[in-house]
C-alpha cells in the first residue's frame, strides 16, 4: 500500500514519506473509513474534482459487497483511503482501524491504495452544510488527494 501524506493548511504532518503517483492512474474512488459508516467519493485527475456517493452503512462482509458493487460501476484504477490522526500527529485506534481498511482494499480487489491524512475532514464537511458528513469528508479527502497531484 502506497502512503500518501498531504497537508492541508496548518496541518501537522504524521510522516513526509509521499509516493509517486503514476501518470497513467485517472480515475479515483476515496473512503472515509469508519467503523459504523463509510462515505464514498468518486473522482478523476483530468477533472480534479469528487463526487460524493451515497454512504455505506454496513460493516464486515457486507461493507466490502457493497464496495464491490461500487467499483464494478465507477471502475476505478486506484483507491484513496482517508487516515485520521490526532492533532500533533500522532497515531491513535481509528489510525490503525482505517490503515488496516486500506490493506484490506488492496488485498481484496487488488488496486493500488493511496493514503491521505484526513484530520479534520468529518468537521470541515460539516462546517460547510454537508447533510451527509461522511460523503462530504470523502469528497474532501480526495480533492485533497487530487490537488497534490498536479502540484
């Protein structure tokens, strides 16, 4: 699984460790992990902008069916995977919950999965009148991940 660190403004950064994005990769599909919902969010490089996707509100094998038929209709050449951290920086359960998400991606479906600090991102959607927060938070976790790949 690659690591993709990106930061957002004043942002502490867990690692500086960022992974070559291959040219090559268009379309996206993000995930705002959490352990009783997942907001989804499709988008593409040439467009630089998400759509949100409605919420996954199941957990287990049944998160990762839904998932499926998900990427069976978007077909998405890589996956992006919001990872939250705790203020300083540091890693905490949901941490470990949302990277273990991410290889759990990749070992199931086989796509490269790119990771994005995504503290924050439940709070700003729901500062800007996001009626459903996790949709919104993956619509801003890959935006953010789109825009540091043209920079």
């Amino acid at each position: 699984m690659n690591t993709l660190t990106m930061p957002a403004p004043n942002r502490v950064l867990p690692s500086t460790e960022v992974k070559v994005v291959p040219a090559d990769l268009q379309r996206f599909m993000a995930f705002d992990f959490g352990t009783r919902r997942t907001g989804v969010a499709v988008g593409s490089r040439m467009l630089g902008a998400a759509q949100p996707q409605a919420t996954i509100s199941v957990s287990g094998d049944a998160r990762f069916a839904q998932i499926a038929l998900r990427l069976k209709e978007w077909e998405p050449q890589a996956l992006v995977v919001g990872v939250p951290y705790h203020p300083d920086g540091a890693p905490h359960d949901n941490t470990l919950r949302a990277q273990k998400f991410g290889r759990q991606l990749h070992g199931r479906f086989g796509l490269p999965v790119f990771e994005v600090d995504e503290r924050y991102s439940t709070t700003e959607a729901l500062a800007d009148g996001a009626k459903d927060a996790d949709a919104a938070s993956a619509c801003i976790i890959l935006e953010q991940f789109l825009r540091s790949l043209s920079s």
